[in-house]
C-alpha cells in the first residue's frame, strides 16, 4: 500500500515553517503538541530531527519564542512572527487560493 506521500508525488516539506507558523496563530504549544498537529493534518508525524530544527530557525528569524513551562518549552508567535504569518496566509492564498474554487 501506498503511503501518502508516494500517492501525492510531491514533497510538502516546504510547508512545514509556515504550518508551524499557522499552529501557533491557533494557541501556543510544545513540540510534541505541534507534532501531533502537525502529523493530524500531513498523515505523518514529523521527527524531531525535523520539526526542533525549524522551530530554532523561526526563533533565530524573531518569529517565535519559547519559554519554560517545566520541562518542556513552550513557543508562541512574536508581534513578528504574527505579522509573518498573515503575511504567508495572505500570499498563500493569492497563490493556490483558486485551486479550491475548482
């Protein structure tokens, strides 16, 4: 059987900042949370080899923070990093926007 990523024949990857950017418009979480996110909406749940490097890239960008909350960390969108994520919605939509009117 097929995985779907076999059946769609693209990658997604390129996606993943902006879905994490998206997520974390929604409500601030952990990693794993965003991974479980993450996994619910690609239908696989990305490793942390892949989704810890993305979310120290969009804290290096200022677009996220996180802070303590015991042992784990907890990120949040920045007043940046909330302009970022309208801004990608925004142009996402111009984009592929007309892709779903179909």
């Amino acid at each position: 059987m097929a995985s779907d990523k076999e059946e769609m024949g693209c990658d997604m990857r390129g996606f993943l900042s902006f879905q994490i950017l998206f997520l974390l418009s929604k409500r601030q979480m952990h990693g794993e949370q965003l991974a479980e996110e993450l996994e619910k909406r690609r239908g696989g749940k990305p490793k942390p080899g892949t989704i810890y490097p993305a979310l120290k890239e969009l804290k290096e960008r200022h677009l996220i923070i996180g802070h303590r909350a015991g042992k784990t960390v907890v990120y949040v969108l920045t007043a940046e990093g909330k302009r970022s994520e309208k801004y990608a919605m925004s142009y996402f939509c111009r984009c592929f926007g007309e892709m779903f009117d179909e």
